[in-house]
C-alpha cells in the first residue's frame, strides 16, 4: 500500500501514523468549530470529516 493511498483507507503502521498526525493537526479547528455553535443541554454533535475519527 502506498502513502497515498492511506489517505482513503489507513491501514498498518503508516495508517495509524497518519491518523494520529491528523488528529493533532485538525484538533484546534474542530475546538474553534465546536466552540461557534450551541447545543442544548441534552444535545450531541458529530464530527463528520477526516481525521482519527476518535471519540471526544
């Protein structure tokens, strides 16, 4: 598999370099997202993107 192609679907070693390399990178824009918008106090949101997907 190549470089690239972990972009679409990571997989081994690099594709788990790759997430965390996107997380760290894309955290302080999904902090100032969440920070423009108001959920109610029983609401959830979903971060649809790219990225680790992790669970905040």
């Amino acid at each position: 598999m190549s470089f690239t192609d972990n972009f679409g679907n990571p997989k081994g070693l690099l594709g788990r370099m790759m997430l965390v390399s996107m997380d760290k990178e894309h955290l302080p824009m999904a902090k100032w997202a969440y920070g423009q918008i108001e959920l109610p106090q029983e609401g959830v949101a979903a971060d649809i993107g790219c990225g680790g997907a992790s669970i905040r």
